[in-house]
C-alpha cells in the first residue's frame, strides 16, 4: 500500500503544479484578469501589514482583515476547481489507458491497473469511473470516497472503493512478453 499511495501522492503533486501554473500564468489572466489583479493587490497590501509588524515587534495581522471576496475572485476561484478537476480527471483517464493501466508515479514505483480476473489493463468505462472516483476524492465532492481510500486498509488484496466499483487491482507492474511467431520464436 505504500507504494501505491507515494504514487498517488506524485501524481497529485505533478497534476496540481501542472494546473496552478497553467491557472497562474495563462487562463485566469485571460479569462479573470480582473480577479488576478484584485488577488494581487490583496496579497501584496498583507504582505505589506506582516512586513510592518514584523519590524515594529507585533504580533502577525489576522489575514481575514487583508483577504477580500469579491464576486470576480469567488468567480475566478471556481472556475480555477473546475480547471483543476478536469485536469485530474483527464490525467488519470489518459495515462492509465495509454500506460498500460500506469499513471507517471505508477511507472516510477513499477506497478499498475489491471481488470480484475485478467492481466489486461482496465478498459475505458473502468478508468474513466477510477479517474472520477480518484478526482472527487481530491476535491472532496463525495467525501464517502474518503472511506474508499481508507478501506483499503481493511480488504484482501488491498483494494480502494474505485477498485471495487471499477472491478480492478493494483500489482506490481506485468512485464508484456515478446512477440512470438507461429512456431513460438521471439520475434
């Protein structure tokens, strides 16, 4: 279980930079600008009031005084979720189709999906439900999918609610054989 959850874990860091960057530096300009100058101008005006108290020796200014909620930065906050949860969802759908039932952090801890009862990979209806399972846990939609993940504890084989619903497992990664012609030789 160990290495399955490090892998999660590398795949939420490598998705989320991903999409904070992507956020910061391409669509919330483009699509928010007015929000993103409004964030800017309220992180700088705290940073400002820590730096100040910082030197007079007081204490750190509560951030509920400095951090504003306008309708443009809960608009551009929303939209960066849906952002996000569509680039997890699509991650995890992707690779897992394309990698041989292996995300980037599965690769790098050598294990992956396949269909239970079967050494294939899971088809496009199993992770497609995995990808969503996995994204409404990040952002905690349906928090029953937090027991999911802790369920896995508690099963043989050690299979999360995406497993069970997807009806796939998780093992150490299965080397594909060579090809062989009709007489049985590697080709």
């Amino acid at each position: 279980m160990g290495h399955r959850s490090l892998a999660f874990l590398l795949d939420c860091l490598l998705v989320g930079a991903l999409a904070l960057f992507l956020l910061d530096k391409f669509l919330i300009p483009m699509y928010h600008p007015t929000a993103q100058e409004e964030m800017r101008k309220t992180f700088s005006a705290y940073e400002e009031a820590v730096n100040e108290a910082y030197e007079k020796g007081a204490p750190t200014p509560p951030a509920a005084d400095y951090i504003t909620t306008s309708d443009t930065i809960i608009e551009a906050v929303e939209f960066g979720i849906y952002v996000a949860m569509l680039m997890f969802f699509s991650y995890f759908l992707i690779a897992e189709l394309s990698m041989r039932g292996m995300t980037l952090g599965k690769k790098m801890f050598r294990i992956q999906t396949i269909a239970l009862g079967t050494i294939h990979p899971p088809g496009a209806l199993q992770a497609s439900l995995r990808a969503a399972m996995k994204t409404f846990f990040i952002f905690g939609i349906i928090p029953i999918t937090w027991l999911g993940f802790i369920m896995a504890f508690f099963v043989s084989q050690r299979r999360t609610g995406h497993d069970i619903l997807a009806r796939t497992l998780v093992v150490t990664e299965i080397v594909p054989l060579p090809k062989a012609d009709e007489a049985g030789r590697s080709l």
